[in-house]
C-alpha cells in the first residue's frame, strides 16, 4: 500500500509567504512529505530556488504557480477566482512576461494603499515594509502583519477587515486577467490548470457550474476537492462536482508559514490528507495529453 502524502498548493516568500522555498523544502522533509507544488502567487522565480534543495533532501517538486484572476458574476459583481498551475515550464517567455507585469501592478497598489494608510494616520512607509521583509514580494500579508507588530492594530484581521480587505477604505483593486485566460496561459506554459479552493468564493451553485463548465472550455483539467479549511462534507461536494464535470481533483494546504499560522504543511489545520495517488492521476492526465499533442 503506498501511503506516502503530498501538497499541491504551497507559499514561500516569493510572494505572501513567510519560509523561503528553500526552506519550505526542509519542512516538506521534516513533515515527512513525497512531493510539493511551489505555487506562488504569480511567480515562479522560487522553483529554481527550491530545486537543488528537493533533489538533495529527496522530495519532489512540481513547478507551480497561482494566477489571481477576476470572474464577472453579474453585471454588478466580480469575484477574485485563483487558478494554480502545475508542470509549470519555469522558462516559459509567455508566461514570465505575463507574471512581470502582473508584479509591476503589484508594487503600484502597494504604494497607493501605503499613501492611503498613512492618510489614516498610520505610520508606514514602503521603505520600513521593504526593510522588514527582505527579499520578499510585498503583499497585502506584509502590510497587515507590518501594522500588527508596530501595534497599530490588534489583528492581523483588523487590518483586513476594516483597512486593506476589499471594499475597505485603504484596499486597492490590481490588474487581472479572467479564470479562462488564466488557465489558457498556464497550458501554454505547459502546465495544467487547478481551479483552487473552490467554496472559498461562496458562489451560488448556478455560477459555480457556470464557472467550471467556463474552464473546462478553456483546458481546466483539475479542481482542488481536498483542502485545509473543507470539511468532510466539503470534500465531497467537491468531488462529485469533479465528476460531474469530468475533472480530475488536486489539493493541499495554502501553506504560507506564519501569514496563515493555523495552516501546517501537509496538514493545513491538522486532518487534511493528500495522498500520492492525486499526483500520480495528474501526471498520467498531463502525460496523455502530451501522447496526444506529439500525435497530431
């Protein structure tokens, strides 16, 4: 019986997470884990980082990455949907491109949302957020945790909820492309794409089934039924939307180390199991379809 496990949804700090790749690596050893996804959000530039530490510790790594993308539910709402892509060419130019502006948009909402907190009367600037996060991607996570140790909130939810969370008076929309585009850029790269956490987005079952049949159209070949925050039942409903929808199901933690304190590597709040015959559907899945390709 195989009993070894996995994540496939996993955070360093190349971009909201607190243990370098590097290190996230060492933890996936100590948590006795076979294989990790290194998913960043819209980034890959920590798989290279990440690769000679799982080829000399014996854990496997899948290139990664999660895309944040923007759905049109109606004609008055949006929702921010995250697609993770898996097999990821590092190399790809496309996809490189597409990520660096996706950063460039980043680095400018954090600044208005920096000026805006200090309109507020906080006192933050961009240089003192650099300084404390050192060769890391600044997101919303590091404003927030930023203001929880200069004891300016109570929080680190505070500052979500009543300053930089949507719709608060400091938060700052960025630039996305739609679930589709996303999907079709991760195949491109040589990926395949993952819808992630899907309950997450508390769309009704008629814009979910909406959303998914969207994808599949696009190339979406998973859907992640096996995560830290789902219940049994979550799981399951999940899983039968995977095969009424014919996809094949991924998962893992959205470990991201100290920004997500409650979520362990492997584990997420302590009853999450991914075992690796997940990662073995995936491979055969991108595997025959590469049989196909090579074939026409």
């Amino acid at each position: 019986m195989d009993n070894r496990t996995i994540d496939l949804h996993v955070h360093s700090t190349e971009s909201d997470g607190t243990f370098t790749p590097e290190e996230v690596v060492a933890l996936a050893k100590e948590s006795h884990l076979s294989a990790i996804a290194l998913t960043d959000h819209d980034t890959v530039s920590g798989v290279e980082k990440a690769r000679e530490a799982a080829k000399q510790l014996g854990i496997e790594l899948i290139p990664g990455v999660e895309l944040s993308t923007e759905y049109q539910v109606s004609e008055k709402e949006t929702k921010e949907i995250h697609i993770v892509g898996l097999f990821i060419d590092t190399k790809n130019e496309e996809l490189l491109k597409k990520t660096a502006e996706f950063r460039e948009c980043r680095d400018r909402r954090n600044e208005i949302m920096v000026e805006r907190l200090q309109q507020q009367g906080f006192a933050i600037t961009m240089e003192a957020l650099a300084a404390e996060n050192p060769d890391s991607v600044i997101t919303r996570a590091n404003i927030a945790r930023f203001l929880y140790n200069h004891g300016c909130i109570k929080s680190i939810k505070e500052a979500f909820d009543r300053y930089i969370g949507d719709g608060c008076p400091c938060y700052v929309g960025r630039f996305k492309i739609s679930p589709s585009e996303a999907a079709e850029l991760i195949i491109r790269a040589g990926g395949i794409a993952v819808l992630a956490h899907p309950l997450l987005y508390h769309l009704t079952p008629a814009v979910l089934n909406r959303l998914i049949c969207e994808l599949k159209t696009a190339g979406l070949a998973a859907i992640e039924a096996i995560y830290s925050t789902y219940s049994t039942a979550d799981e399951q409903l999940v899983k039968k939307l995977a095969r009424e929808h014919d996809l094949l199901i991924s998962g893992g933690s959205d470990f991201h180390g100290t920004n997500k304190p409650d979520i362990r590597l492997g584990i997420g709040k302590g009853h999450m199991y991914l075992p690796y015959c997940v990662l073995d559907s995936l491979k055969n899945h991108k595997a025959a379809k590469e049989k196909t390709n090579y074939d026409d």
